[in-house]
C-alpha cells in the first residue's frame, strides 16, 4: 500500500465468499492493494467489535487463554491504519488499547521480561502471547511446532544448529 499512491494495481487473489465447485476454486477474483487493505480494514473492525476484552477463566475453557482479545485486533488494526498512512485511525486503535485496556498493559516493565517467560504469565506490555512451551515435555523452554512439541537431545540441537547457520 503507498499512501496517496496508485493501489490499483491487481495483486492477490481475494476470497469474500467461500468457493462453490472446482471452477470457482480455481478462478479467484484479483483484488487490487486498496481492495485488499479494504477487506483487511473491514475484517479487523469486524473482529474487534466480536472478539473479548480478556480470558476469563471463570466462564471459558483453558484453551481460550491463547486466543486473540478485543485489544490484539486493535493492535493489528493500528498496524493496517499506520501502514496505510492514515496515521489518525492508528493513533485512535492505540489511545483505545491504553485507554480502555482495564490495566492488563502497562510499560510498568524492562521489555526484555516479556521475551523471559516460560509460563502462562506474560509480560505487562504484552498484547498477544502464545506461549512456547510444553507442560506434558515437563515446561522449561521447549520449543512447539505447529501441532507437536520438539524436545531435542543434544545430538538433534546441534544439527539443527548447524542447519539453521548454514554449515
């Protein structure tokens, strides 16, 4: 997106609706950037307005303590708002999380506390946080991967090492 620019080149498929048969599959309509970032505007509002202010373990299920709140949509929002130049939205996004947010952020912390933690706590300034780790791999510092826990030996970390620097 450039603001003030031309957002009509065709960039990305955009999908509004669910495909009907492998010919609407294979046939997407072709949205341009301002489409897109339109689509993207809509759907943030839309999840801000649905989404809850914060896990609440008396009335949700455990698993919900992951999930995106009111305050992570607004965040995204403002980063949509910063990215297409409309600089008033995105300081309307971040007045509301500091506002609004009923003291569950703060910058009351040294920022690299956040990035420290192996627990379910998470850090004050911290919006949307997943956890990595894995309570049945006995906690610490495991590393999760999309749908199972990586609890390397020794042997593993360090070819994992050597592949991720490249030797």
């Amino acid at each position: 997106y450039v603001p003030g620019g031309d957002n009509s080149t065709l960039d990305i498929p955009l999908r509004t609706n669910y495909p009907v048969g492998a010919t609407d599959a294979k046939n997407p309509k072709i949205g341009t950037t301002a489409e897109v970032f339109e689509q993207i505007i809509a759907d943030l509002k839309k999840a801000k307005e649905l989404l809850p202010e914060a896990y609440y373990s008396s009335t949700m299920p455990a698993s919900y303590q992951v999930r995106a709140t009111k305050f992570a949509a607004s965040a995204m929002l403002m980063r949509a708002y910063f990215q297409m130049g409309d600089y008033n939205n995105a300081k309307a996004e971040c007045d509301f999380i500091i506002e609004q947010n009923n003291g569950q952020f703060d910058l009351s912390e040294d920022p690299i506390e956040a990035w420290n933690k192996s627990s379910p706590a998470r850090g004050r300034e911290t919006i949307f946080y997943i956890a990595l780790y894995d309570l049945s791999m006995g906690g610490g510092t495991n590393h999760l991967t999309f749908f199972n826990a990586f609890d390397p030996t020794e042997a593993q970390a360090n070819t994992a090492g050597e592949m991720f620097m490249g030797r």
